[in-house]
C-alpha cells in the first residue's frame, strides 16, 4: 500500500500539486514504480513523494521528445511566442500557490518565493520576443569572388536542462524559453529536493497549448541523479544539454557530452569577492550586501562569499552590518514575519558548520550567529557574521552556499584585486566606490563574468 502524505498547506488551484513525471504531456510513473520523499527543510518532514526515474527510462522518453521535435520545429516563430505568453500569464495567475510549494520543497520564506515567480516569468516574455527575431546572414565570398554565402539558423534538436534546488522556478524558465522559442523540446531533470513547483509549471505549460513531448520532467532521487544524468547527456538524439550547478558536477557534465561532441552551456560555482574601499558610500555599501548574501539564506551561486573592505572604515562597516543583520528574522517560510528560511539540505548545514568550526581554530571571530538555531527540527543556522578572516581558511577557497559573511580586511587596490581573483569560480564580483577612476580600473582587472559597480 502507497504511503499517504499530508500536504501542509491549502492552494487556491489543488490541481497544481502533481506528484508524476510529466512526459508527452501525461502524468506517469517510473519503469520500477519506486518513488523517493519530498522533504520540507524548515521541519525535515515528509509531504509529498515522486517516481525515480533511472537511466532505463531514458530511451523512450528521449525518442517522445524527438518525435515532438519534428512537428514542433515546424511551427511558426508567432505560434511559439503565443504559447510562451500564455504560460507566462498563467504561471502570474497562479503566482502564490507556485510560491507556498517551492516555500515546502525548498525553505525560502513566501515574500522571496513570490519574487522567484516575478523575476522567473521575464524569461518567458523575453524570448517571446525573441522568438521571432532568429536571423540568419549573408556575406561575399572572397575566393571565388562574385558570391553569396547564406547562413541559417535552425532548431537544434531535443534538449537537456539539468535544474538545481537554490531557483528551481528561475533555472527552469530560463533554461527552457530559449530552447522552445527556438523550436526545441527540453527533457527537464529538476533537483530531488524541488521538483514540484517544476512539475507545476509543466501543469501550466500544457494548458498554455505546448503540443505533448514538448516538455517533459523527469524526477528522481539523489542516488539516480548521477546515472540518469549521464543517460540523457549520452544519448544520441540529445543534441545540447544546459546545467547549473557545482564546478565539480560540471566537469563530468561536460565530460559526457564530449563523447558526442554536444553543445553544452554551464553556469557553475562561485566564490564571489565584495569589496567595500574607505571611499565608498558605507550604507549603500551595506544595504546592497544584505540583498545578495542573504536572499535565499545565502544559497546562491552569485551570493557575496568573501567581504573584503579597506581597513579605515572596516571596524565602522562590520558593526553596520552586525546591527542589520540582526534584525533578521529566522524561521519557516511560511510564517508571515520570517525573512530567512532554513538551509534547504541537511548537506548543506554540515558543510557550513565545518567551515565556521575551520575559521574559529584559524584565527577568525564570530561577531554574530555561529550555530544551528536551537529547538527546531528544521534545517536552520543563524544568521552568521565572521571578522579577521585569513586566506587559508576554508571559506575563502570553496563556496559557502549558507548566511555565513565572511569579512577580510585589505589596505591597497592592487592588494585586494589579487585577492578576488585568486579563485577558480569567478562568476561574479562587486566593488563599491566613489573614485571613478578606481571603478573603470577594478571593471577591467576582475576577473568575474559578471561585475557589479556600486550595486548588485
């Protein structure tokens, strides 16, 4: 007999709740019929369970999506954009239930879940647009002269979208808008810790139009992750395969997709440096930093790792940012009043209590926080403030994925431009400033895909 759950919450649309994989716009069930839980962090309770899909149920469901393909690559540029509207309209409607389910799945309190959905959608009506504007060129050939090479741009082909738990809603729409307003199907594996709320948007995909096949989701358990992964990677009819995740993850990824010479795209780890000079506006230097390492309880790959500010005002901005940092409230996410959520693994809070436990025996000093908050169930750490901060500390090499702001002290430019980019996650970096000279020279020398001049 089947396990029977409690669902702790009520939705004004029940039928968003949907506990199957979602292939060839049907609700099924894995080949062995076996189903892993489904765990709220903030009370590491059981609500809900999903099939585990295995590398066994690749072929069929690779060769569903491939037959889609062939009608669906056909269908006009206008079509494409159309059904992309409609789900963005749909997902809107529905915004709060999609918010109290990624809430239970992943931890985040309900205000910052609702963002999720707001800042997710634009991805949608983006490439809405976008959908009709695929060009191709047109150049003169020098040898032999006199002629014209056309180049055009076609559908790919069936596509893979490997989700992480931290944005489960923003990495699914902005992996898979593109590919469909391209005119190509996506085989979606959502993180075992979050795949309802994506099984909630492939609710509302089909009732936006999408043909069957077009998108599919595929769940599974922590222990299948790795071997179903790399079936829908290897299989030959996947023609690019799109991952967010960890740097290590990553390698294997692109690793099996060498084999077949797939395209690949991935966005991987950071260890984000923000950097405070003396002559920087302190408290917008302070309110930016309280956005980007506390949303989400600190659980995002552009979250600010490693804080370094200039030692004139480095005694003034810790007690700044000691002061707003303890205003947070930490609880369950569904609580009202709650401004962050717990951790959303039991992985992660071993992780981060070992790398607070490393920086204490190496010097550092806890102005803040430091422990697992006490008399709950739940995933949660305190909110956690660290000064004098050294290089061979582990927090300075890994990333953290926790609420730990690590602060490190620094006196020179050049001293501190070495410091940020000694890493080999440089996704993102943020520098506040008022020197304009300092701001262009900082532009250029970090090395970080993304910069952050003065914001966030």
């Amino acid at each position: 007999m089947a396990k029977e759950y409690k669902v702790p919450f009520v939705l004004e649309k029940p039928e968003l709740l949907k506990f199957d994989a979602f292939v060839n716009n049907e609700w099924v069930q894995s080949k062995t019929g076996a189903r892993f839980e489904v765990i709220d962090p903030g009370t590491d309770t059981a609500w809900a369970s999903c099939p585990i899909f295995t590398a066994e149920d690749v072929p069929q469901v690779v060769e569903t999506a491939q037959a889609a393909f062939q009608k669906f690559a056909r269908t006009s540029p206008r079509q494409r954009a159309e059904w992309l509207t409609k789900w963005d309209g749909l997902i809107k409607e529905h915004k709060m239930d999609i918010a109290k389910i990624l809430t239970h799945e992943a931890g985040k309190p309900i205000g910052e879940a609702a963002r999720e959905v707001d800042f997710s959608t634009a991805s949608l009506l983006w490439f809405a647009g976008e959908a009709e504007r695929i060009e191709g060129t047109v150049a003169t050939t020098s040898f032999p002269p006199g002629r014209r090479a056309f180049t055009i741009k076609q559908p790919i082909g069936v596509t893979v979208g490997l989700i992480p738990w931290n944005f489960p809603i923003g990495m699914f729409l902005r992996k898979i808008s593109p590919a469909l307003a391209a005119g190509c199907p996506m085989i979606v594996k959502p993180s075992p810790e979050t795949p309802l709320s994506t099984l909630a948007l492939a609710y509302l995909a089909a009732k936006a139009g999408f043909p069957p096949g077009v998108i599919t989701v595929l769940t599974t358990d922590l222990d299948n992750t790795p071997s179903l992964s790399e079936a829908l990677c290897r299989h030959p009819l996947v023609r690019k395969v799109t991952f967010t995740g960890s740097t290590r993850v990553g390698k294997i990824i692109a690793a099996h997709c060498a084999q077949g010479v797939k395209k690949v795209t991935l966005e991987l780890g950071g260890n984000s440096p923000y950097i405070v000079f003396d002559d920087a506006n302190l408290s917008q230097a302070a309110t930016s930093l309280m956005m980007v390492k506390w949303i989400n309880a600190g659980q995002a790959c552009i979250s600010a790792n490693r804080i370094y500010v200039q030692s004139g005002v480095y005694e003034k901005f810790a007690e700044i940012i000691k002061e707003q940092t303890g205003k947070i409230v930490v609880g369950h996410g569904s609580v009202p009043n709650t401004t962050m959520g717990p951790l959303t693994s039991p992985r992660g809070l071993v992780k981060v209590i070992n790398q607070i436990d490393d920086a204490t025996k190496l010097g550092a000093k806890v102005i803040l926080g430091g422990h697992r908050v006490l008399g709950n169930p739940g995933y949660f750490i305190e909110p956690t403030i660290l000064k004098d901060m050294t290089t061979e500390m582990l927090i300075s090499r890994e990333e953290s994925f926790a609420p730990v702001l690590a602060l490190y002290k620094f006196e020179t430019e050049e001293e501190v431009t070495e410091l940020a980019n000694d890493t080999s996650m440089g996704l993102a970096s943020y520098v506040f400033t008022k020197n304009v000279d300092r701001i262009w020279r900082m532009f250029e020398n970090l090395e970080a895909g993304m910069v952050g001049l003065n914001s966030v």
